[in-house]
C-alpha cells in the first residue's frame, strides 16, 4: 500500500477488532477497517435496519430494511474480504457475553449509540480489566471527534465523571467530554431537534465517514505501535463545516474547571432552545 510495508499488512491481517454499535459510525468503521486490511471482528448490534437509518448508515437500504443491522454489515464486509474471519453477536453485548465479545481482541472501537451508558460502561469496563485499548469517534455536526481509552490511562468514570451525577445530565457531560471545543456549536440551523430527554439528536452521514477515516488512523497507530496516540485526557476535535481542527488536553476530565463551564454553557443553550 505504500503508507504501510508488507510486513505491517501482515500485522494487520492477524488482528480483532470489536465493535459494538453498527449504524451511522460503527457500521461504516468495520468496512474502513476491512479495506485496510484487518483480518479478524467481532462485531455486536441487535437493532434491525429503519427508513430512519438512510441519512448516515452505510448498511441502510431499500434491500436491507427491517434485516439486523450485525448480519447485513458483517456481509457487506466478506463482500471485501470473503476471507474475514468475522463472529456476530446479534444480541449486542450483553453482561452474558460480554467476556465472548471480547476474547482475543486487540482493539475496541466504539459505535454504540450517543444514550446507551449502560452498555458503554460495561464494555468499557471490560475491556479496562483486559488491558483492551478502546478508540472512539464521534459524528458531530459535519466533523468527527476522537478518543483514545488506553490501559495505562484515565477510564471512562475517571474522564467523563458521570458516577454521582443525575442521570438526566449524562448526555451534555458526555458531549462536553467528546468534544469540549464544541467546533460545531456554531451553525446549527434548526435547534428545535435537539431534545436529550427524548434522545434526538441531528445526525450527518458525513461527519460518519470522517469518523471512520479518524477511527481508522488511531486503530493503526495502536496496532502497529507507530506514530503519536494521545489517550485521554487528551482528545481531538476536526470540523469540515468550519474547516477548524483543535487538540484538547483536560486532566480530571469533566472535572476541570473549563468542563464544568462548557457544561453549564450547553445546559443553558439547550434550555434557550426549549423555552
């Protein structure tokens, strides 16, 4: 490939990835990661594809609607690479098999979706006790942001901070923690949407094709153990809409002082919003 030696391509071949989450991000991350060569996936999703799905899921078509969104994409990606060795849990990770989902992985990529903490916790959780790395990226606006969980570093508790906190507020301290830049806070057109009470959120299938390409490049550089990976609490935000790309370095995670501030500004935008 030129960007990689053969004996890197070797490498890669040989490795998992799991990821759990396959719709706007997660689905369009396992078939980067199937074109750059990762030979092994565990993937997990047990929803089905909807009519809602088409703006921004690469496996949402009129051929696959109502069909289970972990066995159509795990298709899509043997149509890659019929030699993938590729096991799908159409339960999604459960605490049940969450040790299968997560055996002889080298890396997690995070796709589940924005509200289910829960699920995310108990992931990340697992995969902290296994010394798994996790990498995230999140579709924001028509940009992406991007975190790396490392073993030797803050987990998801230490950086997001929502243990403690009402429930009710774990959606801004979340999006702060993603994206504490806010890049994209800027030129949304139609406010009304946003309601994290009902969890809508405005999506983009742009900014989830530059998740996977960020997703991609951090999975890379963890696996083959070249080049810089920042783990939290360092993270980086890229937006095409603004053309503004920003690094971020915040010790304590939501507890630092100019979190906190980033939070109480969203909880006040959203308020202006509904009133």
């Amino acid at each position: 490939m030129g960007w990689l030696t053969p004996h890197e391509q070797t490498l890669l071949r040989g490795k998992k990835i799991a990821i759990a989450g396959l719709g706007g991000a997660g689905g369009v991350h396992l078939l980067t990661l199937a074109r750059l060569g990762i030979g092994k996936f565990h993937v997990a999703d047990l929803d089905d594809f909807a009519l809602v799905n088409f703006n921004r899921q690469a496996g949402a078509s009129l051929g696959s609607l109502g069909q289970p969104k972990a066995r159509i994409m795990a298709g899509l990606a043997r149509e890659i690479n019929p030699e993938l060795d590729i096991q799908v849990f159409d339960e999604g990770v459960q605490p049940h098999n969450v040790d299968a989902f997560l055996d002889g992985v080298d890396l997690y990529v995070d796709g589940l979706d924005y509200f289910v903490f829960p699920a995310r916790r108990l992931v990340y959780d697992a995969c902290r006790a296994r010394g798994i790395p996790i990498t995230f990226a999140v579709p924001l606006g028509m940009g992406a942001a991007v975190l790396n969980f490392l073993p030797d570093g803050p987990g998801f508790d230490d950086y997001f901070r929502l243990e403690g906190t009402p429930e009710d507020e774990w959606p801004t301290r979340f999006l702060v923690g993603l994206a504490p830049a806010l890049l994209h806070r800027g030129y949304l057109v139609y406010p009304e949407i946003v309601d994290f009470k009902t969890q809508r959120v405005p999506s983009t299938g742009l900014a989830c094709q530059l998740c996977a390409g960020m997703a991609g490049t951090e999975a890379l550089k963890i696996l083959l153990g070249r080049g810089k990976v920042r783990g939290v609490p360092h993270s980086m935000q890229f937006d095409a809409y603004t053309g503004k790309l920003k690094h971020v370095w915040r010790p304590g995670g939501n507890a630092h002082p100019l979190q906190r501030l980033a939070i109480a500004y969203v909880n006040w935008r959203l308020s202006r919003t509904r009133t």
